[in-house]
C-alpha cells in the first residue's frame, strides 16, 4: 500500500496556539492549517509559501507529529500515528 507522509499537532502545538504571540505569526498560521491530512505541498499552496522547511523545523521542536495516511487503501485502516 502506498502512503504519504502528512503532520499533525502535538500537544506542545495546541498550547502554542493559545499563544501565537510566542511564536509568531507564519509558525501560528501553519500551526492552525496542519490537521494530519494536508501535506507540506497542500500547506504551501494555502498559505503562499513553501513551508517544508518551517514543518521540519516543527517536527524537530516537538510541536509536529508525523502522520501516515493511506492511498487508495481500504477506508478502514484508519490512520495510525509514529512518533
């Protein structure tokens, strides 16, 4: 089965959101469009710029998680989560 790779929030990023003066505004804005489906071309499409390198350095700071969603799989896989 085929995959792509996908973020989503930890819990370090929720609390980030509540904070957005903390972080910034471009980390807030990706903060708020990461939902464990969209991928990092998705997310730069939406947001005007490329932000592989922001999720990488989000991913690294533990306010990421990466996310394997299935491609063209049975519906009721789901999605499983990797730390």
């Amino acid at each position: 089965m085929q995959t792509i790779m996908r973020c989503a929030k930890t819990v370090k990023a929720w609390e980030a959101l509540a904070r957005p003066d903390l972080v910034g505004k471009p980390v807030h804005s990706l903060l708020l469009m990461v939902n464990g489906r969209r991928s990092d071309r998705e997310l730069s499409l939406l947001l005007g710029d490329d932000v592989t390198g922001l999720m990488h350095t989000l991913l690294r700071q533990g306010y990421l998680q990466q996310t394997t969603l299935p491609v063209n799989g049975d519906p009721d896989e789901g999605t499983s989560t990797s730390a």
